[in-house]
C-alpha cells in the first residue's frame, strides 16, 4: 500500500469558466518527436481540453491519463496536457502508458503560473509542479469548463469533465 499524507493546497486565482485562457507557445510532445506550438494553433482546429498535471513519473500523473484513455476523450477532443517535465520525459510517458495525446513541456512553469495552477513543492526549494487542474476552451480561447485540485493528491471529477467535453463537442 502506498503511504502519503494529503495536503491541502493554498487558494490560487486560476483562470475561470467564462475568461479567456491565456494563450502560449511551448514544445508540444508526441510519441514522435516535439515542436513549438501555440494554444490557439491548436484551438484553429476545434476545442481543447487542457489538462496540468504533477510531473512525469509521478503516480498522480498515470492516474490522471490511465482515467482519460479509458474514458476515450481523446475521441471526441483534443486532449492536451501541460508539466513541467522535460519533451524526452513526456516522450517516455505518452510510449509507455500508451496515452493518445499531446503534452506541452513547461519546465519553467511560466505557463502554469499564468493559470494560476502551479504549485510550489513542500520541502522542495526552488521546485514548482502543476497543480491538478483541467480546462475545457473553445476555439474563441473562452473557458467552458475549469476544476483545480484544492489538496494534493486530488483526482479530478471525471464525470463532471464527461459532461463538460459533451457541451463543448456538441
């Protein structure tokens, strides 16, 4: 059995249902290679369901795209997620988990500051994670759907995002 403690996480003002999701450039990882792309590249083709997640490796991080695979999400959206991980970590994680999606690279965490969902490690100087967190946008860059982890470790409500992606698809 694993052990940990759950920690409650301070309030954050992350970005909301109804704002605009800031819009960013960073490394966009598949199982092939990686390049630079935008948020709203992307957005020109449909809505997107962004997702921050801790960082690769991490159990929290299989739990999350383990739940989105089973699930088929990525059947009816592009799911993209966002760490601080490196492109060759993110490669690793989408070949070995077998994850359908793309994963921008922020190992900075610039991006996941401008969300409000990034998360300095207890005990870690200097270390800032992602904080559990989910956005569904539509093509206008308008936040349709927003959850963040208010502890750690914190699963986000899957069905709630279902029905979310369900709106935003329709």
């Amino acid at each position: 059995m694993v052990d940990f403690d759950v920690v409650e996480l301070p309030e954050t003002d992350h970005v909301a249902v109804g704002e605009t999701a800031p819009d960013f450039t960073r490394p966009l990882v598949n199982t092939e290679f990686w390049e630079d792309r935008s948020l709203s590249s992307l957005l020109a083709d449909g809505p997107v369901l962004l997702v921050a997640y801790p960082m690769d490796g991490a159990f929290p991080a299989t739990y999350v795209w383990n739940e989105i695979a089973d699930r088929g999400w990525t059947d009816a959206i592009d799911v993209v997620g966002i760490g601080i991980s490196t492109p060759y970590e993110h490669g690793t994680l989408l070949a070995e988990r077998g994850v359908d999606a793309r994963l921008f690279s922020d190992p900075a965490a610039s991006v996941l500051e401008e969300y409000g969902v990034a998360n300095d490690l207890d005990g870690m100087t200097g270390i800032v994670d992602a904080r559990p967190a989910v956005f569904a946008i539509d093509e206008d860059r308008t936040v349709r759907y927003a959850w963040v982890a208010d502890e750690h470790p914190e699963f986000p409500p899957y069905d709630a995002i279902g029905e979310a992606i369900d709106d935003l698809t329709a």
